[in-house]
C-alpha cells in the first residue's frame, strides 16, 4: 500500500535524482548503450499504452546503468 505522502516523496526523490543520472549516463555512454535505450524508446510509442509504466521502469533502470549506477 502506498500513500500519498509516501508517493510524493517518492516524486520528489526522482526529481532531484534523475538529472544527475542523466548528466552521467550523457558523460559515460556507449553508441550501443545509446541505441538500446532508442530501441526502448520507441518499442514504447508502439506498444499498448496502458503497459507504458514497464517501458518507463526499463528505460529509466537502463539510463542508470548507463551512468554506472549499480
């Protein structure tokens, strides 16, 4: 069970995490890592939307390795 307080902290954490987590993974990327995560990308615009949080969970856990965020 998950509350609202609890989601927004979750939120904000994300907000104040991810943009650092993409500054690395811009600093630290293959060409190969690059197109998997284009590849994710766009297999989400083509698939079911209602199935779109999966894609964003994989994008988002793949750009963190990217980084080198274990």
């Amino acid at each position: 069970y998950v509350d609202k307080a609890h989601l927004r902290d979750v939120v904000e954490a994300r907000f104040l995490i991810e943009p650092h987590i993409a500054e690395l993974a811009a600093e630290r990327h293959t060409p190969e890592q690059v197109q998997k995560l284009r590849q994710g990308v766009e297999e989400a615009r083509a698939g079911d939307p209602l199935a779109w949080y999966q894609h964003e969970l994989v994008f988002h856990v793949g750009l963190a390795r990217v980084a080198g965020n274990t």
